[in-house]
C-alpha cells in the first residue's frame, strides 16, 4: 500500500504501563516498537495517543478482573508509566492525544472526548493507519470511532498487541474490524 499526504499513521498507547514490567504490561507490548519506527517516517502526519488516566479513574480495580471497569491502576498522568516506551520514536512534530483523562468515564478511543477528528480533517486525512496496544480496547475502539468519523482505516497488524484476556479476544477483535469494513495489513505491506 503506498503512503501517501492524506495518510496518518495512529500509534496508539505505546506506553511503560503496557509494556513488560507494566502495570497493566501486554505480552510482547513492546515488540510493536520497531516496527512503528520503521514505518512512521512513511507518514507525514503521524499521531501517538496515551492513556492518561487520573488517580481516581473509574477503571481501577484493587482486585483487577481484566475486562472493562476493573483494571489494575495505570498510565497515571505525569507517572512514568504514561511515559511512551522509551525507544519509540514520537518526532516532535507529531499530534500527541491524551485520552481517559475523565475520573468518571471509560475511554478507549483516541477520538472519544478528544479534538483528534477535527485535528485530522484540518490536515485533509482521508486515511488512517491504526497500530499500537491493545488491538482487542484502545486499538479496536479507536479504528471503529475513525471508521464513524468518515475516514478510511487501515490497520498494521503485526504492530499491534493484544491484553487478549479473555484468550483469542485479540483475534476477535481484528475480525471484527475487518467485518466492519478495516483493511487488514502487515506492515512490509506498507511502502
């Protein structure tokens, strides 16, 4: 697939808390970090979003169940697990979105309660390339929200991770978004 100026890649919560080690740390969370790298410079826009939760989150569970609402505390704001990985290449020129920093509100999508829609449409995106963690909540919801919001979505599966609890919701998830309409690709397909 070649890149071209209405194109933007989405990184999404490539960040301490989701990698191993973390809070909150998703199997393998970091192998996604060379890829992204490899293939960013590919996009002229390109846009990195964390997870950047309050201390009194509404997802936070003492005893994490691992599914929506109950989750160990995570990617607080200003902590060094809402930090990116360190090796991931976030140029400064890039669109950074906080998201989930309402106490009272879940929040999955880089488009839900954030200006990131109206960022992409000022610089004439037509297209969105999503990869980052997890690809069963934040990767999933933020494809699907991008889909609602008009743009085409691509989404680089082997730079995405999943919390893939329950077992095979990470494989649910991607079919789900190909079912929707998403294109499924690797990211040597990107050129």
């Amino acid at each position: 697939m070649k890149i071209v100026a209405t194109d933007a890649l989405i990184v999404v919560d490539v960040q301490r808390d989701f990698c191993p080690g973390g809070a909150l740390a998703v199997n393998e969370g970091d192998a996604v970090v060379p890829i992204i790298n490899r293939i960013a410079p590919r996009f002229a826009t390109k846009v990195y979003t964390r997870d950047w939760h309050p201390a009194d989150h509404c997802s936070f569970s003492a005893t994490p169940q691992y599914v929506d609402g109950s989750w160990p505390a995570h990617c607080l704001q200003d902590s060094e697990g809402a930090a990116f990985h360190p090796a991931l290449e976030a140029p400064d020129d890039a669109l950074v979105v906080n998201k989930g920093n309402d106490p009272a509100r879940e929040a999955y999508s880089a488009f839900q309660d954030t200006d990131l829609a109206e960022r992409l449409r000022a610089r004439s995106i037509e297209r969105v390339f999503v990869c980052g963690l997890a690809t069963d909540y934040c990767v999933k919801s933020t494809a699907l929200d991008a889909q609602g919001e008009g743009f085409e979505v691509v989404i680089v599966e082997d730079a995405c991770r999943g919390v893939d609890v329950p077992p095979g919701s990470a494989a649910k998830a991607l079919n789900e978004l190909v079912e929707s309409g998403v294109v499924r690709i690797r990211s040597d397909g990107i050129r």
